[in-house]
C-alpha cells in the first residue's frame, strides 16, 4: 500500500492523519506544505482543492480528510488491520477556501 500524505506539521487535522496511520502501522510519506510551496501546489493540482489534510492511498485522493474519515476509508479498503484501542481522530478544518477539481481526477470527498 503507497501513502502519500500532505500535512502541516502543526495542525491538528494533520496530527490526527498521523495518528491514524501510525496506530496503524502503515508506513507513509510525508509531505510538509508549509515548506516549500511546491509540496502545497502539488496539494492543490493532485486534490482539486486548498484545504488540508489531503491523503493519496494507492492512487486515491482523500481531499480536506480527517483523521476519522481516513480510518473509516483505510478499513472499508482492506489490508488495514485494526489498530489499537486508544482513538487517534480529532477534527480541526484547515482554513482555506476549496478550489476547483481538475478534469479527470479520482478524488474521493467524505463530506
């Protein structure tokens, strides 16, 4: 399974994505926005949008996605195994408006 995860290192959507994957065990890459404005464009032309935290698993973008909202997509999408008992999910919105989809992209949105 290849997981690509866009997040800020201070976020709390982006703490909880982490979280998640770690409970997890899953092994993933992550890409700072805050960085470099590269990682973030790279966001926004792959998510079809601007809000954060975006997860790519296996070629599907989780757009604006929770940590919640990653767990449920990660179990319903086997071979997750189940992870531990303590919950890992907050839910903190990032702070930028949505922009368009571009053409053609599987992007999965759970709201």
């Amino acid at each position: 399974m290849k997981i690509r995860a866009y997040l800020k290192p201070h976020c709390r959507w982006s703490s909880s994505v982490r979280g998640v994957l770690r409970s997890h065990g899953l092994d993933f890459e992550e890409i700072d926005i805050d960085r470099a404005a590269v990682h973030y464009e790279e966001m926004v032309r792959l998510s079809g949008q601007t809000h954060w935290p975006c997860v790519e698993v296996d070629g599907v973008m989780l757009a604006d996605v929770s940590g919640e909202e990653l767990e449920d997509y990660l179990l319903s999408h086997p071979p997750v195994p189940p992870a531990g008992d303590a919950p890992a999910a907050t839910n903190q919105p990032g702070d930028a408006p949505p922009a368009p989809a571009p053409q053609g992209a599987q992007i999965t949105r759970f709201f």
